[in-house]
C-alpha cells in the first residue's frame, strides 16, 4: 500500500534531533521520572517506562543515572515533581502542532510555548481543535531497500496493523500502541532492522509547503524543540 514519503522526514528530524544531542538527556530523564511516578518503578509491569530506559541508553546514558532517577520519581530519593500538558495549535499554511511538555510551572510552559509560536508565525489553538488530525500509534520505519514481503510476513504475524511503503522504497509499520514492542521485537529477531521506531502521533495527512514556508516553518519547530519544558513536536507539514 503506498504513503507518502516518509524517509526523507524521518531523516530531516533525526539529523534535527542529533543537533541538540544536548536536550537528549534532560528529555529522556523527564519521561523515566514521570513514567515512573505513574507506572511504578518495575520496568517488567511498566512499558512506558520500559521504553523510556530503552532511549536512555541509546542516549549512552550511565545505568546509575537511569536508577537514580526512577528512585526520584517512586518517592525512594527526593525530587522534582513534572506535570504532563498538551498544548495544539497552528504553524505556517494551517499546519497542526501538537507540542508534548513536561513541567514544574505550567505558568512558565504556556508563556514560552505561546511566544515560540507568535514570534515565528504561528497561533495557539483550543484544546482538542488538531489532535483530530494525528492517530496514537507505534511507528516502525525501516531503511529502502528492505524486503517488503518479508517485513510484511513478519509484521502481520506479531499483529500489526498495516504496512505502507513510501515514495522513495521506505517502510512503515504501523501498530497499536499496545503491540508495538511485540512487533518491534518481531522484527528485530527477523534481522529486520528499524531506521526509527517509537509510540508517537502520525498525521493523518500531510501538507505540503512552498520551500519559503518549509524554512518558516522549521523555524518554528526549531523554537519549540529549543524550550527546555518540551519533550515532543507532533505536526503535519512534509519537510
């Protein structure tokens, strides 16, 4: 089944990504903490936070770290209490945005995420007026040049989904958010290794921009990425 091309976004944000390795860690040691305050600290009864150590160590961070924090978060070392809040709204060409935050002060995140978005172009929107247009789901991309027979075989057989291909020969699988460590793991034993994989927010559709609007845009995502209190950007404008 085609889609719309998918490498090329993945590989814009990636390299984005890579840029700010320094936010890497501050991101990822929200997430465990409040994942863990949630979930409890058992990465065996906790998926969230199960993916959550998952990125800390992609991120070469010290298993000490990783504990000491969890120790935070279930009450065993004092610290930091994070709220999770969703704000929506609107970038360049009536893009949708869906910036994911964890905080100490909401006071602060709502004032710095509504300046990132006025000072570039863009608008806060009501609660509920974008997340229409993405669907919660696990999303597995594996390199052009992958067999689609055998990801396929290998993907529906551990429940995914669907799987798309993209313009450029890329490969998506997409799960419920529930089966996608079963179907991730399914085909890393199969040797099929994955470009990305992560439980995110996938635009429904995308739009396309003028190559002025794509550097607009980007700046606004840049802004938004560059706040210390956000942890994710969902939107739907091909890059």
């Amino acid at each position: 089944m085609a889609g719309h091309s998918k490498w090329a976004n993945i590989q814009h944000r990636k390299g984005r990504q890579d840029e700010k390795r320094g936010k890497v860690w501050t991101r990822v040691i929200r997430e465990i903490m409040v994942a863990a305050r949630l979930g409890g600290g058992d990465l065996d009864t906790n998926p969230r936070l199960r993916m959550a150590v998952e990125k800390a160590k992609a991120a070469n961070m010290p298993a000490d770290t990783i504990k000491r924090n969890i120790d935070k978060a279930t009450g065993n070392l004092e610290g930091v209490q994070y709220e999770e809040i969703r704000y929506e709204g609107y970038g360049i060409g009536g893009v949708a945005l869906m910036v994911d935050t964890m905080t100490d002060n909401k006071v602060r995140t709502v004032a710095e995420v509504r300046h990132a978005l006025s000072k570039h172009g863009g608008n806060m929107g009501t609660e509920g007026s974008v997340a229409f247009q993405f669907k919660h789901c696990g999303q597995i991309i594996l390199a052009p040049g992958t067999s689609e027979d055998k990801v396929m075989e290998v993907a529906l057989e551990a429940g995914a989904e669907d799987v798309l291909t993209d313009d450029e020969g890329a490969i998506e699988v997409l799960t419920q958010p529930t089966d996608f460590e079963a179907v991730k793991a399914a085909l890393d034993q199969a040797g099929l290794a994955a470009g990305m994989a992560e439980v995110t927010y996938r635009a429904e559709n995308t739009i396309e921009l003028s190559e002025e609007d794509q550097v607009k845009m980007q700046k606004i995502l840049d802004a938004l990425e560059e706040l210390d209190d956000v942890q994710e950007v969902y939107h739907n404008a091909a890059l």
